[in-house]
C-alpha cells in the first residue's frame, strides 16, 4: 500500500520535473483517488509537504503548490550555495565509487538532453545536486537539498529562467572532474558559479516596484520594422532549462 511519504516523494518528483506549476491545486480528493488510499492519507504527506513549503493551504480553498515570491527566491538560492559549497569545501578526496556515480548520473543528463522528455531532462538536472550530497556522504543534507531544489525548480518555472540546460550539463561534468582530481577549491569556486548562473537567469523584476505585472503586460506592442521582417529568420535557440514545457 501507498504511504504518506510516498506520496509526497511523488510530488517533489513532478516538481522536479516541472510537471506540476506553482500554483497547482491539490485536490484531496483526486489525490485519494490517484493513489487509491484514503483523504486522511493525501492530507498527511500535504501537511508534511507544507511544513517544508513546497505547498501551502487556504482555509477556504485547499491546497496548492508554492508560488515563491522574489525575496523567497533569494533566500532559496541563497542557502543552496551554502549548502552544496560548504559541502564541498569540507569534504576529503571523493572516493572511486562516488565518483563513479557521479559519471553515471552526468551521462543520463547528457542521454535525456539528445532526448524529447523533457521532464526527465529536468529531474535529472536537479537530482545531480541531491546525488552530490549523498556522494559526500551527508544524506541528511541530501534530504534538505532535495526540497531546495524542487523550490528553485518552481522558481524557474514562475520567473520564466532562460538558463541553458546544456549549460548546466557542462557545469556538473566540470565540477565532477574537478572533484575526481581532488581540487576540491576549484569544485567549490564552479559550483558557486553555477548556482549565480541559475539565480542570473530568473526574469525577476525588481521587487520595490509594486506595479511590475502590468508595467509588463501593458508595454507597447511595437510592429515589427520593415527590415526586420525581411531579413532571415535566426537559428532556434538552444532550448532553456524550462525546455518547451511553458
């Protein structure tokens, strides 16, 4: 029988791979039915969902997926880079299994992005940082950063990232290397690169002014010129860690 902590396992997972938006109701009642088990069951992993804020509830309304606001934003990204780097920086020369591992994990990122799912592509892209944790041997922090990453991952999704997902593929081979060779200083300075890359990459716009959304929804539609129109069309560009999902 499906537990509580399988169902929340499933939804962190759908968050992963951006299956599931910020902002998506949790209906109690679909859940049960989806997993074939009780309301009381679904409203148990909700609850322990919502006291790591990856959903919250309304009183009126039931349960939704977070929608992190900028300042949220900041503070998640923020203790990712002291998390994963501290991580890093304190860990002795990674041994020949976990860096076996590490390999593995970079070559099914590389696999899914010649792919068209792009959901794996994305849980894969966001598992690697869960994966290094549990390679340097601290599965408490594993468990931690498995949720910062499903909130970050929603973050990207609702501030529209344009970060690369080649991009990142590249940065997590670069990392394990260094890792391999024992450089762990150089591992720590890439991985605090790769992170500012991802926060970088978020269309926030700047949280003092109050009239963002239709500043943006109510900027002049300027027709293209003449020139524009006539000349030739650029290549597409590479596809963005959100792939084609939005």
């Amino acid at each position: 029988m499906v537990s509580s902590t399988d169902i929340a396992q499933r939804i962190i997972e759908a968050i992963l791979a951006q299956r599931l938006a910020p902002g998506t109701r949790l209906g109690e009642q679909n859940l049960s039915m989806l997993f074939d088990c009780s309301r009381t069951l679904v409203r148990e992993a909700l609850v322990r969902l919502a006291a790591r804020g990856i959903v919250t509830v309304s009183s009126r309304r039931g349960w939704f997926v977070v929608q992190p606001s900028h300042e949220e934003a900041r503070e998640a990204f923020e203790a990712r880079r002291v998390i994963e780097t501290g991580l890093i920086r304190r860990q002795s020369p990674v041994n020949k299994s976990a860096i076996k591992r590490l390999r593995q994990h970079v070559k099914q990122e590389q696999a899914a992005l010649k792919g068209s799912d792009i959901g794996q592509r994305s849980y894969l892209l966001g598992d690697f940082h869960v994966c290094l944790a549990e390679c340097l041997g601290n599965q408490l922090l594993a468990d931690t950063l498995r949720d910062y990453t499903a909130r970050t991952t929603l973050i990207a999704m609702l501030y529209q990232s344009t970060h690369d997902a080649v991009q990142s593929c590249q940065d997590h081979v670069a990392i394990v290397e260094a890792l391999e060779r024992g450089d762990t200083a150089h591992a720590e300075a890439l991985m605090e690169e790769h992170i500012g890359q991802v926060q970088a990459a978020l269309r926030l716009a700047p949280a003092d002014d109050p009239l963002a959304d239709l500043r943006q929804a109510l900027a002049p539609v300027t027709p293209p010129s003449v020139a524009a129109v006539a000349a030739p069309a650029s290549p597409t560009p590479p596809e963005t860690y959100l792939g084609a999902l939005l």
